[in-house]
C-alpha cells in the first residue's frame, strides 16, 4: 500500500500518539483490497459496526477486524440474495397478465380489498403469503404510534425509528453505557491530581476578563455583499505579505505577481485554492490565488515537484513561495516559506503572584506558606443528547462530576438545542410535566429553560461559587445570530443563574493568567477532510497538523471555501444533510486570533478526543458529550498554579504562562 494511504490509516484509526500495530494494518489493507474501499469509506463502516454491537471504536484488534470483515460480506450476500429474488419476482409478474383476470369476475374478486395494502393484481398466487404477513407480531414502532399503516400519520410516526434502525440497531440506554468515567488519554500524567476538597471554596478563584471584543459580534446576519467579502479575502493577503517581508527581512523589490510570466526569481504571497469546484485539493488542481494588489486576483497553477513532497496545503491557506514563472503557465516552487507565529501569551510578575493568591479561595481559606490548590476545569461539547431522546442524561451526569468535585469552572460549547436533532427537526417531543406551558405557546427558549437550566441551577445549589461558560454553536436553535462568527445567546427567558456565562464564538478570554481560545464550529474535521499533504511531510499526524495551521494562519476557521455540508457525515434529520459552516465572510476577521498566541485552544470535533501540545499551545478536543446512538467523552483539566521566582518579582519583564507545563489533562467517558 502507497506511504499516503498508510498515513491516512493512522490518521482515521490510530491513536493521537499511537502509531497502528502492523498486523492491524494488514488486516485493514485486506479488507480495503477486497471490498474495493478508500480509507474514509472503511472507517464509516468501522464507526458504524461498533454501534451496531455497541463497542468502543478505539477497540481495535485484529479479532473486532475479521468480525467487521464477516459482517461486511454477510451485507453483500443479503443484498446479492434480495437482488436476485427481485428480478425473479419481476419475470413471474410478466409472466401472467393479471389484468385479465380481473376483468373475468371471477369468485376471487371477493377478497380484493380484504387485505391491507394488497393490490386486486396480485390476489390469485399471492393471497397466502399476504394473508401470513398479515399474521406477524406487528413491529414496536407501529405499537408506538398505535396507527394503521394506511394512515397518512404512519410515515411521521415511524420516521425516528426508521433513521434509528438504519443500520439494524437500536440505540443503548446512557444508564448501559459501557465504562464510564474511563480515562482514556492523559496529558502530562506525571502531575498528580490533589483529591477533591471537601466542601466549596467560600469564594469564585476565577476571574474572567475578555480579550474579544463582544459588541462586533453583534452583527446584522443575511446581509453579506460581495464587494465586501472579496476585500477581506484580500486584505488578509496583503496583510501576511507584510508579516512574511518583516518576518524574514525581505525587500519590497522581491516581491511579485506568481501570475505574471518572468525570468526573475520572486516571492509570491497568496491563497491556496483549486482549480475546479468538484473534488478534493490534489496537486494537479493546486493554484495559489492572488490578491488584486499584487497579481489582479488572478490564479496560477503551482508546481511542486522541487518540495520533493515536503509540503502540507489546504484551501484557503495563506502561503509564501520563492519561485519563477518563467513559462506563462505554471508557478515553479524552489521554497515555501514559513509563517510567522504569533508571539506567546505573558503577564508581569505582580499579576501572576495575584492570581495565584486568587487560587487560595479567599483571605482566610488557607495558611500563606502551604500551595494553593490547582484549578478544576471542566470542558464538554454538545450534542447533549442521543437521537432517540431529549432527556439530556450526559449534560446532566456531567453537572453531577463538577458538583461532586467542586470543580471551579464548566466551559461548555454548544450546539445545546441542536437543530440537527431529530425530534427537534420534527417537532415531535413534550415539554416535561411539570412546565405548565401551553405547547401552543411554548418556544425553543421555554424548551431551554425547562429542559436544560435546571442542570445549571442545581449545579450552582450545590457549588455556589463555580463559574459556567457556555459558547453557542451555529447549530443552536435557541440563537437567532445564525452566522459565524457569532453573537452571544440573548439569555432573556432562559432561566439561567448568575453564574452562567454566555460568551460569543469564537471567543478569547483570560480566566486567571490563562488565555484561553474557543471555537464551537468543527474546524479539525474540515481541515483533516480537505488538506493536501505531501509524502514527505515533517508532521504525520493530523491531530498536531491542523491545529497548527490555526496557529499559523493566526485564525480559529482559515479554510475557505468551507466544506460543502453534503460530505459531512449524515445526521439523524429527514433529509440526512447537517448545518454547514455558515460563514459570513464579510466577517470573517472576527475569527482572528489577538495578538499573541492562546495558551489553550479548545477545539471540539468529530475526530477522536485528545490533548496535545503544538507550538507551545495546549490544544483541547474534548469530543461530543454524546454520540447520536451512545454517551460520549469529556475533559478535565487541573491547572496547577504558577511559580514566580523571586529575582523575576524585582525586574519589569514578562512572564510566560507556560500552562502546557503545568496542566494536567484527562480524556474520560461520561
């Protein structure tokens, strides 16, 4: 098998930092050979067998394998057979015009009608096996809906468990979860976690101050001009010329238009893109787009054979290239230069030894000499819910881990109220009993009051001095800012307590000394989707790749276009297709990074939950609380506090935060 499609097998299957043991690979090339599979469908199919036998996707050996193998083949020996006995059944039909019997009034004409769902042409050799079919236990969804099949409210009432019996299983409880609260990834593991306090602090150890600017936020949504979009997409261009020129100390004169036809050598700065719409990015589509300052907008193909596969591009990219275009036709690339990073994110002394006073819960909480307690943070990701309810058993069962741990903060992203749901689509759920609302009347914030806010308030009963951050999603029913970037929740009608937090998304903000950077929208899966990477690249794993590209382009979502939400995987709604990116473009500068590089960058996606540090960056992908079909997985981090030497609290100069040092994260199972 080619070096990329070993790569991209590690990628889909392997661990974070775990390579796959060769006789998995083996058997996954086996399975690929026969069934004539990509890399991307397998892994569907793998995903979708362990929910069929409810196991844990990460289970991976070579027995689950040959058993996923078997079940493939047994698919296609069951389609084969129904094939077959379809066209047989077709020859049988035409065989014996059954119009003619209709037409003789014969003494069979009696039953026409008798059995449901039965057509008068089929009534002589078929009226047996109909009248047994009849006979059959009658399925649960039909029970449920307690109406006939001749109904026109017998779709509706079996939509659900259609689309939940897609792939022959039924959903499993979230109480017959299987190993919950297993840990299973850890960052830094030899800090050791203090065991829980006893009883709450008597006062919040978080102070929060924004570094976003919440008011640009508030954006009028639908109203995105062309000429407006293009002159952002420009003006960030010419903006990364200016940081490549300071950056690496070029002058002004080397600069030039990759499209122009030249015998010079130059440096060309512009945007990796495709020259077709259909597809993925491929080095034969590959062109870098130009802004229409310096090349007119035009686009060039780019020629990459002098990286010697040493390269890594995505749509979008904002990328420098020494190189000549001495044909007309083609951009030769010698170089590619690197980006400037952002510098990393420091405080003054007096601030830090402020915030770790902070930590001791209050002036008389704790003797000065002893350590403060590090910092509980949890972080979850919605969906909250499995498809076959809106009970919001994992939302609650993660309020009960802060409440029981004390924890000091609950940083939740949404969507909370998920427009991709299939009760909500539908409309076909209760508010709970003791709402007192009239259904007619209800909206989705009287759903998010009575369904969710009660986790909050009993959360906050039981630890008063937490603080909860919640970060919408362009999923979220309950906001009507439907764009991204995008505008806080209006928390008018909610029922939420005072120590809920509804913060924008993306969103920057310092909680102590930490800054910290969330972005609900699914940036990892799209730039894993999209990218093009080279043989020879120096990172081989995604889960390091793609956040650094957030780095670099200094951006939380710097693909453009952004993926077409047909190539996403389905959701449980009608038509299958989920919510796309949404993007307002005109806005897209709202999605840039601040000054300095974050300390943690929360990232929630559908690739596998991890914790890594890339370019000195704690990156975060907590996974989904809950999966469509099963509960999901969460993390915690304990943030211990900092050290300030005594000679760094005599001088002027900055300290660097450094929380990858001293953050301890767990990946666990709800």
């Amino acid at each position: 098998m080619a070096e990329a499609d070993l790569q991209e097998l590690n990628e889909q299957f392997g661990m974070p930092s775990k390579a796959l043991e060769p006789d998995v690979v083996s058997e996954l090339q086996s399975i690929m050979r026969i069934h004539s599979l990509s890399v991307q469908d397998l892994y569907f199919k793998w995903e979708s067998y362990c929910i069929k036998m409810d196991m844990d996707g990460n289970s991976l050996s070579v027995e689950s394998l040959r058993a996923l193998k078997r079940d493939i083949q047994d698919a296609l020996e069951r389609s084969n057979r129904a094939h077959h006995a379809h066209i047989k059944a077709e020859k049988r039909s035409s065989g014996t015009p059954r119009s003619a019997v209709k037409n003789t009034g014969d003494v069979y004409g009696m039953l026409e009608g008798m059995t449901p769902n039965t057509p008068a042409t089929a009534k002589l050799n078929k009226s047996g096996p109909k009248r047994r079919h009849h006979l059959e236990t009658p399925s649960m969804a039909r029970v449920k809906g307690n109406v006939p099949s001749s109904s026109p409210d017998y779709k509706n009432s079996l939509r659900i468990e259609n689309q939940l019996d897609a792939i022959n299983t039924v959903p499993t409880s979230f109480n017959d979860r299987t190993n919950p609260g297993e840990i299973i990834e850890v960052l830094n593991e030899h800090l050791k976690p203090p065991e829980p306090p006893v009883a709450p602090y008597a006062e919040s150890r978080i102070k929060l101050n924004a570094a976003s600017d919440l008011r640009k936020l508030g954006y009028k949504t639908l109203a995105m001009k062309s000429s407006e979009a293009s002159e952002i997409l420009d003006d960030r261009i010419d903006e990364f010329l200016g940081l490549v020129r300071d950056y690496k100390n070029i002058d002004e004169s080397e600069f030039g238009n990759a499209a122009s036809q030249s015998t010079t050598e130059i440096v060309a700065v512009g945007r990796i893109a495709s020259d077709s719409s259909e597809g993925k990015l491929n080095p034969a589509s590959l062109v870098l787009e130009t802004s229409r300052r310096t090349g007119g907008g035009r686009r060039i193909p780019l020629n990459l054979q002098k990286l010697y596969g040493r390269y890594q591009f995505f749509p979008g990219q904002i990328a420098a290239f020494r190189g000549i275009n001495s044909s007309g036709n083609e951009f030769v690339v010698k170089e590619a230069l690197e980006m400037p990073l952002l510098p990393n994110a420091a405080s003054t002394p007096t601030a830090i030894e402020a915030h770790r006073e902070r930590l001791r819960g209050g002036p008389d909480a704790m003797e000065s000499d002893v350590e403060p307690a590090p910092l509980n943070v949890i972080i979850g990701s919605g969906p909250y819910s499995a498809d076959d309810n809106l009970d919001f058993e994992p939302l609650h069962a993660l309020c009960s881990q802060a409440a029981d741990t004390y924890a000091d903060a609950l940083i939740l992203t949404g969507p909370f109220i998920d427009v991709d749901h299939p009760l909500i689509a539908s409309g076909d759920f209760d508010l709970p009993e003791d709402a007192g609302v009239d259904p007619d009347t209800a909206t989705m914030s009287t759903v998010f009051k009575y369904m969710i806010s009660p986790a909050f308030n009993r959360l906050v009963a039981s630890n008063p001095t937490i603080t909860i951050l919640l970060v919408p999603s362009v999923r979220d029913v309950v906001d009507k800012h439907v764009s991204w970037p995008q505008d806080i929740i209006v928390r008018k009608d909610l029922g939420l307590p005072k120590a809920v937090r509804i913060v924008g998304n993306p969103m920057t903000l310092f909680i102590n000394e930490m800054l910290l950077g969330i972005s609900s929208q699914d940036i990892l899966w799209n730039l894993q989707h999209e990218e093009l990477v080279g043989g020879r690249t120096a990172d081989p794993l995604i889960f390091s790749r793609a956040p650094r590209y957030l780095i670099e382009q200094r951006h939380f979502f710097p693909i453009f276009p952004p993926v077409d939400r047909q190539k996403f995987p389905k959701v449980g709604t009608e038509d299958g297709l989920p919510t796309g990116a949404m993007l307002d473009t005109s806005y897209l500068k709202l999605g840039e990074m601040m000054n300095v590089r974050p300390d943690v960058m929360i990232l929630p996606s559908a690739l596998p939950p991890f914790a890594k540090v890339v370019e000195s960056v704690l990156v975060i992908n907590p996974g989904f609380l809950s999966k469509r079909r099963g509960a999901g997985t969460f993390a915690r981090m304990t943030l211990f506090p900092p050290k300030v030497k005594n000679q760094e609290l005599s001088n002027s100069g900055m300290v660097l935060h450094k929380i990858f040092e001293r953050a301890r994260v767990e990946i666990t199972r709800i």
